[in-house]
C-alpha cells in the first residue's frame, strides 16, 4: 500500500461554516461537516430501514 499519507482536503463545514479539513474527497454534492457537527448529526439508530428499491 503506498496510500500512507492521508490527504486533508479543505473544505467548510455545511452546519456551522467553519472550514475543516476532511481526509476523505469531498465529492461535491455531499454535505462535508466538521468533526463536532460530524458526531452531533451521525445517525444513532441502529436498525436503519430502508425504503429504497433494493
Ligand atoms: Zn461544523
């Protein structure tokens, strides 16, 4: 693996416009958040249904 090095990308935040850094690509459509806007918004239900057609 020569993918060590993790890349930032700069991106601002969509809840509180902070600019943060992401290691991931922010693909553009997505909404990007921030580490504390991350962890207030993560879904915590665990048995998520899913109503698409799948
Ligand atoms: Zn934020």
């Amino acid at each position: 693996m020569e993918d060590e090095k993790r890349e930032m990308h700069k991106v601002t935040c969509s809840d509180c416009g902070k600019e943060t850094e992401v290691p991931f690509k922010p693909d553009g459509e997505r909404p990007v958040y921030c580490r504390e806007c991350f962890q207030k918004r993560r879904p915590r239900r665990d048995n998520f249904q899913r109503n698409d057609n799948y």
